[in-house]
C-alpha cells in the first residue's frame, strides 16, 4: 500500500463508533492504492509492479483486509488498475471518487435543471467536479467552513456556481423549494434539514452522507409535495466496481482532481495528529491521507 484515505467512516471507527459491532483493535481503511507485491497462483490481470487501487474487504476487520497497512490481501477481481503517470498516491484515490460517480448515477441531472449541494467538503468538492460536467442550469453550494467555500467558488466556469455561507446568516426565503435536485454530503441533522427545503415539489432529495443516529422527518409533507427521496449509498449501486472503472479516465484525464481537496499527507506515525485533525477540522483539514513511502508531497502536508 502506497496511501490510504482518511474516510469518515474511519474518523467514526477511530473515535469508537463501532465498538457495538466489532472488538478493538481491527483492521480497516479502505481508500488504499498500491503497487502489486505478490500475485496467487491463477492471477492474470496483474503483474509485480502494476499500481492498482483497492476495493474494500469484503470481510472488513480480518488480518490483511484494511488498507491502513503496508499490505492488504485482495482478490484479483477487487483490485482496479491504474495508469502510472507520475501522479501522487494520494491523489489517485479511486474509491471517493467511485462513490460520487455512483451518487450522478443514481440522481442523473438533466439539461437545465438547477442543483443544490449541501456539504462541500472533500466528497461534496468531488461530487462538485461531477456537477460542473453536467448540464445543470446553476450550481448553488451551502457550507459553513471557508476552505470548503473557497474551493466550491472556483469550480466550474464562471457563474455556474454560487456558493452561500451558512455562518452568515438564513439561506434567502427565494431559494428554498426551487431546486430540482439537491445533494446531500453534510452528514448532519441541520444539513439534512436544508437539504430537505431547498426541494422543489416534486424534485430530488438525494441523501449522499451517512447519519450515525436516527432523524425524525414528516413523510406525509413529502408525500404532499411528491418529492423523490434517494439514497445514494455505494451500496445501491448497481455495479459499484463499474463505478471504479469509469472513475479511472476521469481522473486520468484531470477532469477529476484530488490534489486541491488533499490537505493533510503524513507518515503512520503521524496517524494520531491526521485524525484529531480530521475530527476537529482544525488547520484547514478537508482530507487526510496516510502515506508509506516517507516521502513528501509539495503543497499537501502535514500542518
């Protein structure tokens, strides 16, 4: 393993999240990227020395299945390879980019319509890049932290998107109910709640962020406004593996970049410092990365 991703679900594992469903300590990561160590007998697809990036286990939690590691174990069809151009590690985490690529698929924009993005973190930054090659009309961005603002304001060409900061003040009476799609990337309840009056009758609420806890909704006042309620969790993905193999000559391509989102780069050693950061948010952190070569990447290091 060359890098691994710092996932929210890792950031929930490290702070004690899943202590109800597995003992600690346990293995996990699941943004890996590597290079082809050793190879089973009956392997084809792959050479020693190919780059590759790496699916998640499907037996989370045993030795050799999380990426949070110098080896991971994986089977042949698990494994998506990846071009070597000289790109950073991290900057070819082919697993965030998948799940957005499955979040556009499940909530496909058509020509003119207008989208809300709640949540502009790393995710919603890589579901952003998406949008901006839509055919949406207008592009509006709802978040609280500036780094996340800043980085929305540049996407796309100039006045397809708006970014509004939800620090400053209500979200105008005119928006509300007059969006035709809106993501959700937050992952909390008041983003959740924004998310859920920005739709227009009979649009899209599509939840793209995982909830920990329980939510209370009125589903009769969805029912009344007949809106279509996604989830567009990788796991309703069709073929979540398609999802990694058309991501590849996105990012091959830089249509999809991860290097602006990328903020933190440390050594395991330094794991503890990137994942208070993670939680707290605190330095500017928008993404965590865990490297194992001990070498370092201009302009995306540890504070």
């Amino acid at each position: 393993v060359e890098a691994c991703g710092i996932c929210t679900w890792d950031l929930f594992i490290y702070s004690g999240g899943f202590r109800s469903f597995r003992d600690f300590p346990f293995y996990f990561g699941h943004e890996g990227v590597g290079v082809v160590e050793k190879a089973g007998p009956g392997v084809t697809r792959f050479q020693i020395g190919d780059r590759v990036a790496l699916r998640e286990s499907r037996d989370i939690g045993s030795i050799g299945t999380g990426h949070m590691a110098e080896y991971a174990i994986q089977q042949e069809g698990d494994v998506i390879p990846l071009p070597k151009d000289g790109k950073a590690p991290e900057h070819w985490m082919i697993e965030p980019v998948a799940c957005c690529v499955n979040a556009i698929d499940l909530a496909p924009i058509k020509p003119g319509q207008r989208v809300a993005l709640v949540g502009s973190g790393f995710m919603g930054g890589i579901l952003l890049q998406l949008l901006a090659m839509s055919p949406a009309s207008d592009i509006s961005v709802f978040d609280l932290r500036k780094e996340s603002l800043e980085y929305a304001g540049s996407v796309g060409p100039r006045g397809l998107v708006t970014v509004f900061d939800l620090g400053k003040g209500p979200v105008p009476k005119d928006l509300k109910g007059s969006f035709d799609i809106v993501f959700e990337t937050a992952a909390v309840e008041p983003a959740f709640r924004l998310s859920d009056e920005l739709v227009k009758s009979g649009g899209t609420l599509a939840i793209f962020s995982w909830h920990h806890h329980d939510i209370s909704f009125d589903f009769g006042r969805w029912h009344v406004r007949g809106i279509n309620v996604l989830n567009t969790s990788p796991a309703a993905a069709p073929n979540f593996t398609d999802c990694f193999q058309r991501s590849v000559p996105l990012m091959e391509s830089g249509r999809i970049d991860l290097a602006p989102l990328v903020t933190h780069v440390g050594t395991p050693e330094e794991a503890a410092a990137l994942y208070a950061d993670g939680l707290s948010k605190d330095n500017g952190y928008i993404k965590g990365v865990i490297r194992w070569d001990q070498e370092s990447t201009p302009g995306s290091t540890l504070p």
